[in-house]
C-alpha cells in the first residue's frame, strides 16, 4: 500500500488561537502560548528572564496569509492521499499528548 499520510486537522479559528497568542524567548528559544502554556511571569521567559516576543509570522494577517497558501497548495493532496487509501485524520484540537498517541497508533497500523 506505501506510507500512510497524517492529516492533523485544526480549525481556522483555533489556529489562530494558537498562532496568534504564541510568544517565544530571543534568547533561548522557548516557546510560550497566553492561553495554553503561559509562562510564570507575564510575557517574561522563565528560564532567563528576559522579554518574550510575538514573531512577525504569528500575526493574524501573514497566518491567514499561509492558509490560504495550504488551501491552494497542500490541500488538493489531502483528496489525493484520500483516494488512494493511504490518508488518515486526526483531529488535531485535542490535547497534544493524545494526538501524539493516536498519530503514533495509526503508523503502527499502517506498518502491521
């Protein structure tokens, strides 16, 4: 059959959500979320301190930029790999652990 292919799928709004509330250190690179993963002092890193900083790529006008860049781009494949009977969906607003796992128990599926 060959590869499986994974689509995680996430709504519009929900990325957004993600994307848009993300911070990140400048200094050492760790990556925060308002909602879902804050640091412990307001837009401060935990780990040195310093000030975090939203990337020009996680305003809502690029994000919306990239969607519309996977509809024309990336999608088409989704039907493609649907097709063929190779693709399987996850639903990618759960939490992170969970679509680890069933990502994980679909490839070993897939290589049985």
């Amino acid at each position: 059959m060959g590869p499986v292919v994974i689509s995680i799928e996430v709504s519009y709004n929900q990325l957004l959500q993600r994307l848009t509330v993300r911070r990140s250190c400048p200094v050492d690179g760790k990556i925060y979320n308002v909602y879902f993963q804050p640091p412990q002092k307001d837009e401060v890193c935990d780990s040195c301190g310093s000030q975090l900083v939203q990337r020009k790529d996680d305003k809502e006008e690029v994000i919306s930029e990239r969607l519309k860049s996977y509809e024309r781009q990336t999608l088409p494949l989704v039907d493609y790999y649907g097709r063929q009977g190779r693709l399987r969906r996850l639903n990618g607003e759960r939490p992170v652990d969970q679509v680890t796992a069933e990502t994980l128990a679909k490839v070993e599926a897939a290589a049985a």
